[in-house]
C-alpha cells in the first residue's frame, strides 16, 4: 500500500497529513451526530468549553464581526497545525515508512502559508468590495509601496519557517539527547516539545487572523497626536 502511495508521488509527510485530515473529519462528522444541544455532557461539554475559550481568544483579537465569520478558518488552522505537531510525538515517527510529521517537512508549512495568504488576498478583496484592501499599501505616503510589498512577500515565509524551524529543531534534539542520555532529560524534552507544538499552532491560527485583520480593515488613517 505504502509503496503504491510512493509510485505516485506522494511523501511521507503527505501520507500522514492525509490522515490527520480523514481522521479529524472522521472525528467532527461523529460529534457533530451526538451532539445534545438542550443537555450537553462528557466530551461535549470539554470540546465546547475548549472552543468557547479558542473562539474568546481571537474574538477580542478579531473584533466580533470579523471573528464570527473568519472563526471557521483560524479555528481549523489551530487544530489542524496543532494536529500534525502532536503526530511527531507517535512512536516511530520518522523512522517507519508513511510516518513523517507534516510539519518537519518543508514543503507542508509552505503549502499551508501559501493557502492562508490566498485567503487572506481573497477575504480584503471581499470585505472591501474591491481591490480597497490595498490602499494600506500606499498610506499614508505612496513611496512606502516597496517596504509593503516586501512586507506581504514575507508573509509566507515567516510562516512556514517559523513552522518547520522549531519542528524539526525539536525532533533533532529530542533524538539526539535520547542517544546520548536514555533518561530523564528526554522526558523532560518531550515535555517542552508539547507545550512548543502547542504554541506554535497558536501562533501560526494568531498571525493568520492578524493578517486578515489587517486585510480587512476599512480605514487607515495616522492617529492624531493630542497635546
């Protein structure tokens, strides 16, 4: 099976990313079937009091309008990024054939930066009704045009180094220390490991909705010095 994967192209990144996707829309599709809107228990209760508190953080980011619109997407983005991190902490990561954490591959974080710009470009154009989105780009002095073109080229890229630069950091010197000393400073790497894979997929869903914030702002105007 794996090698029929490999004949068409596919990595091992790829394998497992795919799936994260199948098994995290296998695992909505399920809840979203039992779920008991009048008396919520158990596991509902723990994933809704989990959104609520994702769902506060970008609001007050976001703004109410801009977050009950764009929620869907820096909420996927979360557990998705957040997804793919955790999935290199599984046994033989790495080391097994169609077993690669998407994010220690260079490839999958500039594919997911890619898309995300793509969205951004798409919801400004949208929200403003036009190409409006780009007048930041020229206020409040048209020769600043250079340093924000550059600006929105970097984009991309500190999202998907900044991604896979502390993935991969993290499982080289997980493996590395585990060779050296069996115990217990691994176990205390794989400690931190959990609480970077979780940061980063917050700052990965957080840049995301700063960006389409600043995407779909309406005004951009100096602010007036008071004396």
């Amino acid at each position: 099976m794996i090698e029929k994967l490999y004949a068409i192209g596919m990595t091992d990144a790829m394998i497992t990313s795919s799936v994260i996707t199948i098994v995290i829309c296998v695992i909505a599709i399920i809840i979203s079937r039992k779920i008991n809107i009048e008396k919520p228990e158990g596991a509902q209760n723990a994933v809704e009091m989990g959104l609520e508190k994702l769902y506060g953080f970008f609001e007050d980011l976001m703004g109410k309008e801009m977050c009950k619109k764009y929620f869907p997407l820096v909420g996927t983005l979360f557990i998705y990024v957040l997804a793919c991190n955790y999935s290199g902490l599984l046994p033989m990561m790495g080391h097994a054939p169609g077993m690669q954490a998407p994010t220690s591959s260079l490839n999958f974080p500039a594919g997911l930066a890619i898309v995300v710009i793509i969205a951004v470009q798409i919801i400004g154009i949208r929200e403003h009704r036009g190409m409006g989105t780009y007048k930041r780009m020229v206020q409040p002095f048209v020769f600043i045009l250079p340093l924000m073109l550059i600006d929105e080229l970097a984009k991309p890229v500190s999202l998907t180094f900044r991604l896979y630069g502390n993935t991969f950091g993290d499982e080289m010197a997980v493996d590395v220390l585990r060779e050296l000393i069996p115990f217990p400073i691994p176990a205390i790497m794989q400690f931190l490991i959990i609480l970077l894979a979780l940061i980063q997929a917050v700052v990965f869903s957080l840049l995301t909705a700063i960006y389409i914030g600043e995407a779909t702002e309406k005004e951009h105007t100096l602010p007036i010095e008071q004396h």
